[in-house]
C-alpha cells in the first residue's frame, strides 16, 4: 500500500498554468488551450463539480483561453450512486456558458 497525495483540477490548473502565474505579463496569460481528459471511473462527477464550483475553468476562458474536456461520464453501473447525472448537469451547463467546450467520450461498457 502506498500512500498517494491527490489534488484538485483548480490547484493543478494554478500550479502549472501560465495563465494563473502571477509573474506573467497579461499578454503572456492569453491564447492557451487545456485539453484534459477524463476517465476515472465514476470520479468525474466531483470533478467537474470541483471545477465549475472553483471558477478556474472559466477564469482561464475569461483570460482569452480555450479549455476543451474530453469527459467519460460512467453509468450508475460503474459509479454505484443513482442521480448523479442531472447534479453535474448544472455544473457543466455553467462552464458551458462559460465558454469550456465538453468533448463527450463513449463508456460503451457500462
């Protein structure tokens, strides 16, 4: 067993993105593109509520950015809790409205 730090989609976007780098001039934080994709079996319903809640996402749009999330959303099958998809339903409608582009991935198995 070992033990294994995780983090947030927000801490690693500021950690690791010039766009939240403080040091970096305005023009320097514009015309990036994150592209991230997800499959973690069930975990991408509090992600995406991590995210939309965070403003991150959209913030990084804001900055003259695009964010594309390629998103494999599981069945109550894999994720074992029914209702999930109508809770992130309005979270990713947000980033939607935003401007973050959601780019769906088939969970052809479950």
């Amino acid at each position: 067993v070992a033990d294994v730090d995780g983090i947030t989609i927000t801490t690693l976007m500021k950690k690791t993105l010039k766009a939240f780098d403080t040091s970096a001039s305005e023009e320097d934080k514009k015309g990036g593109h994150l592209l991230l994709k997800v499959d973690i079996e069930g975990g991408e319903y509090p992600l995406v509520e991590e995210v939309a809640a965070s403003n991150a996402l959209c913030d990084y749009v804001a900055m003259g950015n695009r964010a594309d999330l390629l998103i494999e959303f599981h069945s109550v099958r894999v994720t074992g809790v029914g209702g999930l998809g109508p809770k992130v339903r309005k979270h990713r409608e947000k980033l939607e409205k935003c401007g973050v582009k959601f780019r769906g991935l088939q969970a052809w198995w479950a």
